[in-house]
C-alpha cells in the first residue's frame, strides 16, 4: 500500500486572525513574511490559466495555511448548480490545498446571468431543500466538508417562515456542513430587520463554527428613515462588532478569525493592525477558558 | 405563496431593470415593497460591474472620462450583464459594444483602445509558458530557416486597427497628461504578450501581423514570410523574427 500522506493538508487553519489576500499586498507579503495565521482568497480571483494571481497565490502558500472562500456558487438557487463553476472550484482547491472551504446563503445566477451580488432568499422548507441539495452536491465533488456563511440582507420575504438560525440549523443537520460565522453580518441583518443582534449570537448553533469573518459596513437609511446598515466591506471593523466577536468568541471558543476588506484596500499594516486586534480577544477567550477549565 | 422560482424570476428581472416595481412578496420590519431595500441590490449589482468595467478599461475611461464611462459602462450592463462568476472573464464584448454605440461615434478610436485593453487583460490571465531565448534562433542554420515552426506564446494578442492605439494606450498609461495625438496619423498593429509577469504591448512593424497571424495557423517560416510580404511591401523578416523573440512571444521552436 502506498502512502498517501500529504503534509498540507494536515497543515490547519490555527484558530487565530488571518487575513483576506489582495493583490495589493502580494508583493509586500512575499517580501515581508509577516506573522499572521493565515490567508484567504475568493476562489474566483484564481480561476484563470495562469499569470500574476497564481505565481503570487503559490509563493504565499508555501509559506501560510490557506482559507478559500467562493463567491459565485449560487447555492440558494432554485436552479441547478453551474457543474463548470463547480469543476473550477474544484481545481482551486486541489491545486492549493486549503484547510478550509466556505461559501454563501446566497443566490447569484438566473438563467444564465451571473448577477453580481449574493441575494437573499426565503427562509422555508422549499428553499431548504434546494440549498441542502445544492451543499451535498458541492461536498460530494470536493470530497470534503465545506462552511456556509450566514447573509447579510436587506429586505425579507413574506414567504419565510422561519428563522435564520432554524434555517441554518436545519441545514447543518441535513448537509453535515460546518458554518462561516460573519459577525459583521449579524450586526448589518439585525440592525436591517430591527432585532437583537446579541440575541442572534447566542442563539447560533455555535458548536458548528468553523470561521468567523470580521468586516466594514457603511450606514444608510431605508424607506422610512429607519437605518440601514450596507455589508461593503470597505472599512474597519466597527465598536459594535468588536464587542459582538468578543461575545461570538465567548461562545465559540478561539476560532480561526478572518479580517474582510476587499473594497477601498488600505496600507497592509492597517489590515495586520485589525488582525492583531482579533487576535488580542482570542487570546482574552483563552485565557478565561483556562481559568474554568 | 409564491415558489422559489417564482420568486427568483421576478427578483432577477427587477433587478436589473429599474423601471420595474419592487416584485410582490418582498417585505420589511417597516413597509411591504420596500424600495429603497430593493435598491441596494440593484445599485450593489450595477456599480460593482461598473467598477470592473472601469479597472479593466482604464485608457478608454481616461479618453472618455468617468462619468461618460460610466454611463456607458452602466448601458454594457444592462445590454450584456455577466454570464459567469469568473469576472476577470467579463467585458469580451465591450470593444464591439463601442463600436455600435452612438454616443462614442465621435470618437471612432475607442472600440480598438477597448480590444487592446481586452487583450491586456486576456494576456495578464493566459497560461504560463517559457519563452525561447535567442540563442535558440541563432543555432539553426541559415540555410533551413524557412522550414522552422514557431509555438507562439499562450498570452499572446495580436489587435489591428485603423487607429494609432499602441501611441494612444502608450500616452495614457501614465500619470501625466498626455501631448495630443493625431488620431488620423494611421494605424498600428499591437502586439501583446506576457512572457513572465509583466504583459508587454508593442507596435508591430509593417506586415508583422499578417505574419504572426500565418505562423498561428501553422505555416513555416518561410510560407508566413510570404504571406507578410504580400501584405506589405516593406516586410523585414529578420527584424520581425528577431523582434518576435525578444519580445517572448514564441514559445517553442521546432522544424516542420
């Protein structure tokens, strides 16, 4: 029998702050190495031939455990995944290893037209069924668990008829997929539907936790004047979400952390500065869980 | 209640069309048929193509200027919205969207410009390949050259035009504003390639495309040294082989 051991995939995500890779920072990386947990990329930016992205994205994972995260699958469509895209997805990870898989409760595809945002969809057991089929199929050509991430949304649908956590819940309990915990995400849904953003962290189905991302929103104002919180992923992490991570982290235990930051991308030292701060509270989470135990 | 897809459908065409009624079965803590919600996925959807659009079409932004790209951008969205999450493969058709759309029509440059920036981009994400070094040319003898086949590199664009786009894209790539350019001085041939991590873009010499474009197909040497001196009389085939080469734009020589 031959061995089959592969050293990187044995090589985790450590369960500390790592930060979304940009194109931006390539080169002051590989130059650097500086000491953060790990990295992840959204699998589409590495769905081409060759070029720049891959000579970078291989040098850096050498180096870094890897996270990869896709954005395209369309999971909460009622239509059939894209077997291509399924296929491209596949060749990412087998070509980089990573530790962990993520993807969205989200639809993106209609007919053909990619439609570039991750929408939402109704809460119910029709919807539950499709995106439950759709993880299966996605679990069964990766050969591996995947995590999905918990939406941030704008509007609600009369058709929903139960909540996110059951519906997330139900979905764990069919697919056996973990969940990406997306902190910034309670805070902009539940600012957008008016309920307790710290209620919706202890209630989540927190053993099933595998990430937790961490991102900017920007304010807005909906129909009436009421706020509405917009996930754009272009600024720092605000107070109230710190303070939810502490809580989610209170909950989860020291979880692999990912600072998101794709729009407006600031000076690297600005995203290790989030990353450090991650880290200092789970390293808080730590300590008190030593006190107990 | 209303299906998935039902739903779906009706959320997909609203969308992407803001003459639409925010669709039945859409609600909020606040209102039924919340608009300004609705909104955000609407404008989430326009401007993040736009905003690609824009990075992967700088010169014809700069020549247009943002807020004109921008529109139009948004005109290319709506006509022709992705087909694939994979992004960087979005905007293949701009160039010919140009073409046809009437208020560029002064500025007849602008769908060449858009093609030279397509095949920037197209090189940037092309397969990887080493590129042959001339040394490699200068070990075959003289006498059976024409019978050499060249494997042009996996990145390599060649964009003809009317127009002088090497000198347009040339003169708008940097910070600095450029000295005008006399847009009727004639045409350039591009030749775009990415031998390593860099993508190069250069002028071609006179019957240069007509050669590339033979050795693509197949030809040898010799017969594509034929066909580019039908094409124009001032065909140096030594400066274009030597040319071809140092630019890395050929992959692998071999004799037919």
């Amino acid at each position: 029998m031959s061995q089959s051991f592969d050293y990187r995939f044995s090589d985790p995500i450590p369960a500390s702050a790592g930060v979304g890779l940009k194109a931006e920072h390539f080169a002051e990386i590989i130059d650097s190495r500086p000491s953060i947990g790990w990295f992840e990329i959204h699998a589409e930016n590495y769905m081409g031939e060759g070029g720049p992205p891959h000579h970078y994205l291989t040098r850096i994972r050498d180096d870094y455990p890897l996270s990869v995260h896709g954005v395209g699958l369309s999971i909460g469509a009622n239509g059939p995944l894209d077997k291509e895209h399924l296929a491209a997805l596949k060749m990412v990870c087998e070509r980089y290893e990573p530790a962990l898989v993520s993807e969205h409760l989200a639809w993106s595809t209609h007919d053909g037209i990619y439609l570039n945002d991750l929408l939402p969809v109704p809460y119910n057991e029709e919807t539950l069924g499709y995106v439950a089929d759709h993880i299966d199929e996605v679990q069964e050509v990766l050969g591996r668990r995947i995590l999905l991430e918990n939406p941030s949304t704008y509007l609600e649908f009369e058709g929903s008829d139960m909540s996110e956590i059951e519906f997330l819940s139900g979905i764990v309990k069919r697919t056996g997929c973990g969940l990406l915990f997306d902190v910034n995400n309670v805070h902009v849904s539940a600012t957008n539907h008016g309920y307790d953003a710290a209620g919706y962290i202890d209630a989540f189905p927190a053993t099933h936790v595998g990430e937790i991302h961490l991102g900017g929103y920007s304010p807005d104002e909906g129909d009436d004047g009421e706020p509405l919180l917009i996930d754009s992923h272009g600024s720092a992490v605000s107070k109230a979400v710190w303070d939810l991570y502490t809580r989610a982290i209170g909950r989860c235990g020291p979880t692999p952390t990912l600072i998101e930051w794709d729009n407006d991308v600031p000076a690297w030292n600005m995203l290790l500065d989030e990353a450090r701060r991650a880290d200092r509270i789970i390293a808080t989470q730590t300590s008190e869980h030593a006190v107990i135990v | 209640m209303l299906s998935l897809s039902e739903t779906q459908t009706a959320f997909a065409a609203a969308v992407l069309d803001a003459d639409r009624p925010v669709p039945a079965g859409i609600t909020s803590y606040m209102r039924a048929l919340p608009e300004k919600r609705f909104n955000v996925y609407r404008n989430n959807i326009y401007a993040s193509l736009i905003d690609v659009l824009e990075g992967r079409f700088p010169v014809v932004a700069r020549l247009v200027g943002e807020e004109f790209f921008r529109a139009t951008a948004k005109a290319y969205v709506s006509n022709q919205p992705p087909v694939s999450p994979v992004l960087m493969r979005y905007g293949a058709t701009f160039a010919a969207f140009l073409d046809g759309f009437e208020p560029v029509a002064d500025l007849p440059y602008v769908g060449d410009v858009a093609r030279l920036e397509w095949a920037w981009n197209a090189a940037y994400h092309a397969a990887d390949a080493e590129a042959v070094s001339i040394d490699e040319l200068s070990d075959v003898p003289a006498d059976q050259a024409d019978a050499l086949q060249f494997t042009l590199h996996p990145s390599l664009h060649i964009v003809c035009s009317l127009w002088p786009i090497v000198t347009i894209l040339a003169a708008n790539s940097g910070e600095e504003e450029p000295e005008p350019i006399d847009a009727s001085a004639g045409g350039e041939d591009a030749l775009v390639v990415r031998p390593a991590l860099s993508v190069e873009v250069r002028r071609l010499p006179d019957g240069g495309a007509a050669f590339i474009g033979s050795i693509a197909r197949g030809a040898t040497i010799g017969e594509a040294a034929d066909v580019a001196i039908e094409a124009s009389d001032g065909f140096d085939l030594q400066a274009n082989l030597t040319g071809l080469i140092q630019s890395g734009a050929i992959a692998a020589i071999r004799m037919s």
